[in-house]
C-alpha cells in the first residue's frame, strides 16, 4: 500500500508541469475568443429604400476584425468612411454579403456606410456585422433609427421605444439587419411584421394541432 501512495504522489507531480506547459502552448485565440463589447447604430432612414448607418464597435482579443453586410439581389452599398481603425485590404463580395477587414487603432472604431435596397426590400436596413459576436448578457448593444420629419413607424423588428420620429432599442446581439415601415402621421398604417409573424405562429399552431389529432384518431382505430 505504501509502494502505491508513492507512485500515485509521483505520477501527480508529474502531471501539474505537463498541464502548463500545455496551456502555455494554445495559442491566445483559443483561450480567450474575440468578443463584442459593446456597439453603437445610429441609423437613418432618408427613404424607405435608403439608409445610411453610422456604425460604433469596441472589440476586445482581436487584431483584425472581420464584418460581413447582407447584399440582396439589385441593393448597393457605399463604404463611406472608416475612422479610428485601419481597413485591411478592399471590401470584397463573398456569396450573398459584402465582407470588410479593419484593424482597430483605438478602443472603438466607426463604420459609416449607405445602403440603397430595391422597392420589394423596403424599409430594411443591414448592419454591417462583425464576426465577433457579443456574451448576450451584458446588453451593451444599442440601436436608434431616425426616420424622415412627419413619419411614424410601426410593427419594427426589432422593438424600438419611440420619441418622435427617433427610436432606441438596446439589445443583447447587434441584429444583421432591421425592418422599419412607417408612414406619414395620419396615414394608413405601413406593413406590420409582427402581424405577419402572429399569423405564421398561429397557423404553425393550427398544422401542429391537427397533426396531433390525425395520429391520435390513427392510434384509436
């Protein structure tokens, strides 16, 4: 008994060295992921297939960040500035996004962009997300969206506390895009996306429920 406590002693001396040598082997971007800290959208809608995206994100355990923008068949999107981070290489077009490198020099950068969609894509506007997605808990991401003098918006994706014609919305992950339909004050009230998304909820619902009652009937006959 005494020759196997010895061992056993042996055998764990052994095997705290090895676990830092280990540890200190793999490399950085394992032990600690690029994470986003916290981001900051001013959006601003000049018409309903237009909008134009000031864009602040701090980024921490990365070098470059990479960030891809939805690009839908027939929109267009206008890189317009870059500030307090270097663009690495030219924004290229990967599959169905629009995809750009920055090197960040300070603890926030700025994206500036526009964004022209087609009629059948209105009022919906991409963010151009980084790669690094954000913990979902610290809720540090912030969205406000400006719509046109006399316009008001409803049924949004997502839900935004509206004062006047500016709404803000604090999230726990900076969405790839968001939907706004508004309308002049007064008007018949734009398409609503939540209306669309009750029905499809209800109908799914509805398929499920009968589904269920089929196989019930088939289990009693």
């Amino acid at each position: 008994m005494p020759v196997t406590i010895y061992r056993t002693h042996i055998q764990a001396r052994a095997v705290v060295p090895c676990c830092f040598l280990f540890l200190s082997l793999v490399p950085a971007a394992v032990v600690a992921a690029p994470v986003l800290t916290s981001a900051d959208a001013r959006i601003a809608f000049v018409a309903p297939t237009s909008c134009e995206v000031m864009l602040r994100l701090a980024v921490s355990g990365a070098t470059d960040v990479e960030h891809r923008l939805e690009s839908l068949e027939g929109s267009r999107s206008e890189l317009i500035e870059v500030s307090g981070g270097d663009l690495v290489g030219q924004v290229r077009e990967i599959g169905r996004t629009r995809a750009l490198v920055v090197r960040p020099r300070e603890p926030s950068y700025t994206i500036h962009y526009r964004v022209d969609q087609t009629p059948g894509r209105a009022n919906r506007c991409p963010i151009w997300l980084p790669t690094a997605p954000a913990d979902g808990r610290s809720r540090n991401v912030h969205i406000r969206v400006v719509l046109p003098t006399g316009m008001a918006a409803a049924g949004t994706m997502p839900t935004f506390v509206w004062s006047g014609p500016e709404g803000v919305a604090t999230l726990p992950h900076l969405p790839a895009f968001v939907i706004v339909p508004y309308a002049a004050e007064g008007e018949a009230r734009p398409w609503d996306v939540s209306r669309v998304m009750d029905a499809a909820a209800v109908g799914t619902l509805a398929v499920a429920s009968a589904v269920w009652l089929r196989r019930q009937k088939g289990r009693r006959a």
